[in-house]
C-alpha cells in the first residue's frame, strides 16, 4: 500500500524531512487502523519539475537539434501525460495530431532566443 502526499516548497530540494513522513503516518493511522506502521519501507521525497507560470515546457529545446523537452506538469504529469505524449509524437514524426490545439507555448525562458512555439 503507498501513504502520500504533501508538497513542500523549498530551497533545498534533497533534504529529507522525517517530521514530514511523520506527519503523513499521523494523518494516516486513524483511516488505516490494521497497518503496520512501525514497519514502513521506502520512505522517500523528490523535487517535482515545475516552471513560475504553471504551464509545461514541452517543445524543442533552443540550441540543441533532436532533443524535445516534455517536462514542468507540476501535479498534474499523470493527467496530461496522453496529451503530451500525442504532442511529442507530433513534432518528432512532423504529424500533429489534429484533435490538440497547441496554447502557443513556447519552450523559452532561460533556455535561448531560438525557441519553437508548440
């Protein structure tokens, strides 16, 4: 069984914070009564990708021929990942899918003036 969820903003995207893991298993425990808790394994934490507006990054990156970012979903990655993939299929094989309609996004910021609009 898999206990998550919190997001945390931090300067420091590698410490761990166990008060955090704590806090979870407390919030957990009255819902989950029968669960060994003394005995949880993989306790862990990750940076999640997330740009200032909100919005991904998918698109050729400037610069660098071939290689296309898809990344930047903040929480929503599982929900748009169909579309993205449909969108990255499209600009590697040159066939758009023509059920998106691109927002006019482009892959910018800090990343050179060449930027493709997807």
């Amino acid at each position: 069984m898999r206990v998550a969820g919190m997001m945390e903003f931090d300067r420091d995207p590698d410490r761990f914070r166990q008060s955090r893991v704590d806090a979870i298993v407390a919030a957990a425990r009255p819902y989950l009564p029968e669960a060994d808790w003394e005995h949880r394994e993989q306790e862990w934490m990750g940076p999640r990708p997330m740009t200032k507006d909100g919005l991904p990054l998918i698109g050729p990156l400037p610069g660098h021929p071939g290689v296309v970012l898809a990344t930047g979903h903040n929480m929503l990655g599982l929900m748009l990942a169909p579309a993205t993939g449909r969108l990255v299929t499209g600009l590697l094989t040159g066939k758009p899918d023509d059920s998106l309609t691109p927002g006019g996004r482009a892959v910018r910021r800090g990343l050179g003036s060449s930027a493709g609009r997807v």
